[in-house]
C-alpha cells in the first residue's frame, strides 16, 4: 500500500512538515509495511516560503523595514539568483503585532515595499510576493509609498499610506517612481479569491479579524471603492471586479496597480513549483490532505481544496484531517473526500489540542489507515 500525506500547516500547532510526520507515525503504527510519501504544502501565506524552500536553494536576506506600525524591525525574504520570494506577512503580518496593536485601520505595506525595493536593488528580475496573513487593510498604498509612489488628499496634503487614509486619496503621484516595472516580473500569489470592496471584500469579509470595529470597517470599505476610482483616474487600472483583488487587505489590486503584477492561486502555484502531480505516476493508494481549520473558505483556493481536485482529477480517494471542522455537509458535497477526521471530534478541550496536536494527528491516522484496509 503507498499513502501520499499532501497537508498545509494546523496553525498556531503543526507545520506542514510536522503534520506529515505525525501522519507517517500513525500510519506507521497501524502498519509499518506501507509506503508513505510525504509533501508539505502552502497556499501562499505564510509557512509557503518554508515549504519552497525544501524544493529550491534558497538564501535568506534580512532587511530592516518598518512593520505594520510603522515600528522599525528586520524581516527576511529570499533570494536564487535573480529570483526574490517575498513573504509580505514577514514585514507586514498580523503575527509581528500584539492582541492590542491590531487595527487594520491604522496599519501599514511599507515594509513589504522595503522588501520589495531591497531585492529589486540586489538584482531581481523576478519577484514573487506571496501575499496572506497580513496585518492590513491599505490596499497597497504603503508598500507603494516605499517604492516612490505618493499619495495626496483633497487639501494637495501628502497622506500617511494606511487605510485609514484610502478615502481621502484625490491625486496618485508617480513622479518620484525610479524603477522600470516593466523589466521585472512580478507574480502575486494568493489564497482567496475575494474581491477589493463589498460585502465579500477585504474590509468587510477580513477587517473584524483584524482589529477594525463595524464602523472603522464601514469607512475601509469606503475608502477601497474611493481608492478604485483614484487608481483608475491616474493609472488607468480597472480593478473593480478583480478576482483576488481583496487578497491581504487589498493588496492583490495594489500589486496589479503599482507592479503590474498577475495574480495566480496560491495552491495551484506551490502544487506547480514542488512537482506534486509528479507523485501520481506511481499507484497511490489514497491521500491525506488537511489544514488546522477546514470550513465553506476552504473552499476559496486552500490547500484541500487543490489537493481534492487533483484526487478526484486522477481517481485517487483522499481523506481530511483538521484540527477543527465546520460546513462540514458543504465541504463534503462539494470536495467528495472519502472521510473527514477532526481533532475535535475527540471531546477534547481547545487547549489540550492545540499542545497534544502532534498525537491526535497520530490518532486520527491511525483510524483512517485502519478503516480503509
């Protein structure tokens, strides 16, 4: 029997790598004879730059750059030749701030742009910006302000580049802008398809997460449809309605604005770069695939969304873990998996999954591997 074990990361308890371990342990328990293949996976936010760097040889740069509140910290990104990775949640994430410090109506890219501008000054032609995680809700204008772009209010007044500020943006100077995007390639990968503004865009579906109360989230939404205009006025950009423009707080639209950046499907580029489908020339009995948290955005570009596509594309049955599973008659009409297994089903308490999460992976692979034979 050959098992593939194809996870993302459990947040806030298991790496990707980890969970692959600990499925291998309980699967190994049940039979040691089975072959098992182990591929971490990422959907574009952060831990992707770890799974990348398993397939590539990556070196690190650390840059000093300032964080979300403006706060002056280092963060790293990586380079291959004239090839940048940039993780934006490593200068601009929701984990570099305390519980009290998150407020994406205060919150800043410029640290992104820092990484951004550093790697263009070291050579790089491609630079890809894996973009989730993120502290934000600036629609870019912070990591645009880092590269020379500045923006002003209705008094011709230069504001501060946070989202606070995107509803009074009346003028888009690219004037100080020193770089040829045009000789750089840019690639934004991302793992939602929300768009910039609305019900279902980045103020409204992330802002509360963030730290942005009803009304501050009111006023960012606001101030996304007020920056679309802007940007269409004096960069001829239509982002309305584009598909992961919402990405990071917007961050997807300000890419495609000021980089001239496309946007691709965090899964898809991360199952395309580490030669995933690779694995399915052999005869793979059945995969495991899993994340921390499975539920309807799941859905929306995560990693079992990917990896179920490809299964049922090539006929394999595949099983979900999760440390907690919500929309559970939803995810499987339409993921068809063979079985959902949940640390939580296991009447535990939060806490002790979270400290336990390694041997309740075990658990749980141990039971599918015992059931399917």
């Amino acid at each position: 029997m050959k098992v593939l074990i194809a996870p993302d990361k459990f947040k806030g308890s298991l790496s990707a790598q980890q969970v692959c371990d600990a499925v291998e342990r309980g699967v190994k328990i049940f039979d040691d004879s089975v072959e098992v293949i182990k591929h971490p996976l990422a959907d574009g936010g952060e831990g992707t730059l770890d799974i990348l760097q398993n397939y590539f040889d990556l070196k690190p740069v650390s840059v000093e750059v300032k964080n979300p509140i403006f706060q002056k910290i280092y963060a790293q990104y990586m380079i291959s030749g004239k090839n940048a990775f940039i993780e934006m949640s490593n200068a601009s994430g929701l984990q570099l701030l305390k519980k009290e410090e998150q407020n994406c109506f205060y919150t800043s890219t410029i640290g992104t742009g820092q990484l951004i501008l550093d790697a263009i000054e070291k050579g790089a032609e491609n630079i890809t910006l894996f973009i989730g995680g993120s502290a934000t809700n600036d629609a870019g204008i912070g990591m645009a302000s880092a590269l020379g772009y500045n923006f002003y209010n209705s008094s011709n007044q230069l504001i501060n580049p946070i989202g606070k500020e995107l509803i009074n943006i009346s003028k888009i100077d690219s004037s100080n802008v020193k770089i040829n995007f045009s000789k750089i390639n840019f690639t934004v990968v991302c793992d939602v398809k929300n768009p910039l503004y609305g019900l279902h865009g980045a103020a409204y579906t992330y802002g509360k997460q963030k730290g942005a109360s009803s009304k501050e989230i009111e006023l960012l939404d606001l101030g996304l449809v007020n920056f679309s205009k802007q940007v269409y006025k004096y960069l001829y950009k239509d982002i309305e309605n584009l598909e992961g423009g919402g990405a990071a707080g917007g961050l997807g639209a300000g890419a495609v604005c000021f980089l001239n950046a496309e946007i691709k499907s965090g899964i898809n580029f991360i199952i395309e770069k580490t030669k995933f489908i690779d694995h399915l020339n052999d005869k793979i009995d059945y995969i495991i695939t899993g994340e921390g948290s499975v539920d309807k955005q799941t859905l929306e570009g995560k990693v079992v969304n990917g990896v179920s596509e490809i299964a049922i594309k090539y006929k394999i049955p595949f099983y979900i873990i999760a440390g907690v599973v919500n929309d559970r008659e939803l995810i499987e009409e339409k993921l068809k998996p063979t079985g959902i297994n949940s640390i939580m089903e296991m009447n535990i308490t939060f806490d002790e999954a979270i400290k336990n999460a390694k041997k309740h992976v075990e658990k749980m692979a141990f039971r599918i591997v015992s059931n399917s034979i």
